[in-house]
C-alpha cells in the first residue's frame, strides 16, 4: 500500500458520513442564531437586563452593523444576488443531478444561508427605516433571531433526513 492509500482509507472523503461535515453544520447554525446582524446576542439580553451603557452599547453596534449591510447591499447588491443564484444553481444542478456529494453538502449549508442573508437584510433594512432604537431594537433583533433558529431547526432536519438516506443508499456503514 502506497502513503495516499493509507491516508484516503484513514481520512474519509465523503461528506455525509464524514463528522467534520456535521460539526460543521452544527457550528454553522449555532454561530448563525448566535450572531444576528453582527450583533452577538448576549449584548441583547444584556442591555435589556443593564440598561444604560449597554443599551447604548447594542445601539451603536446595531447602528454600526445595519448601516454597514444597508451600504453593501446598496453598491455591489444585485451583483451579490447575482452571484450567489449563479453559485446555489450550479451546486443545486451538481449535486442533485449529476449526484455529486459534496456539491450536495455544500448546497446543504449554502441554501439556507443564503435565506438568513435575506431575512438579515429586510430586518436590517427595517431597523434603518425606523431608526429603530432601545425595546423595538431589542424586539426587531429577537425576531430576526426566531426566524434564524426556525430556518437551522428545518436545515438540519433536512440535511441529516438527506445524510441518513445517502449514507443508507451507498452503504457507508
């Protein structure tokens, strides 16, 4: 046996029987419930608890992170939107009709990002229309978090339903 037999057989290539490719998933979407719009959620329930100075805190960096996204998505965002069909369509076209795995996976982790990329930005837009500051702030980003958490719930669901069938399929075990 060669060295890069040894390693492919110790170091298993595919994705859904691979547990670097479900850590990563769970990774993924405890980091994504975690930061909402830049804004580690703590600081939420801090300035809700505090008051004072760490409302005034989760303003400034909420204000900071809102005006950030509203400028990106007003210079390069169709560019953006464009770029990121091209690249959800090409996974989506090689991973579930050419049935290339990690083509699969990725879209997997692709797909519902790109959906709490949209709901960041219509919360993010709706917080700068309203200028939205101390309990309506708090409000506005708890429901971007619910919204967050509910899509991760039906990703993951999804993801290991599909996991278990292409392991089942191929017969990993």
């Amino acid at each position: 046996m060669d060295l890069l037999h040894i390693i492919y057989e110790m170091i298993e290539l595919r994705s859904f029987s691979n547990l670097w490719y479900w850590i990563s998933l769970a990774v993924l979407w405890s980091s994504a419930s975690h930061w909402i719009l830049g804004v580690p959620y703590d600081m939420v329930y801090r300035a809700q608890r505090k008051g004072g100075q760490a409302e005034q805190d989760l303003e400034d960096i909420a204000r900071v992170n809102v005006n950030r996204l509203m400028y990106i998505s007003e210079v390069s965002g169709p560019w953006l939107v464009a770029l990121s069909c091209f690249l959800l369509s090409g996974l989506a076209m090689l991973g579930f009709v050419y049935l290339l795995e990690i083509a699969q996976a990725v879209f997997l982790l692709a797909f519902p990002m790109a959906v709490v990329g949209v709901i960041s930005y219509f919360t993010a837009r709706r917080i700068a229309q309203e200028k939205a500051t101390g309990e309506e702030l708090r409000r506005r980003l708890a429901f971007c978090r619910l919204y967050i958490q509910f899509i991760g719930v039906i990703s993951i669901v999804v993801t290991a339903f599909w996991g278990m069938y292409q392991n089942l399929t191929i017969g990993a075990l």
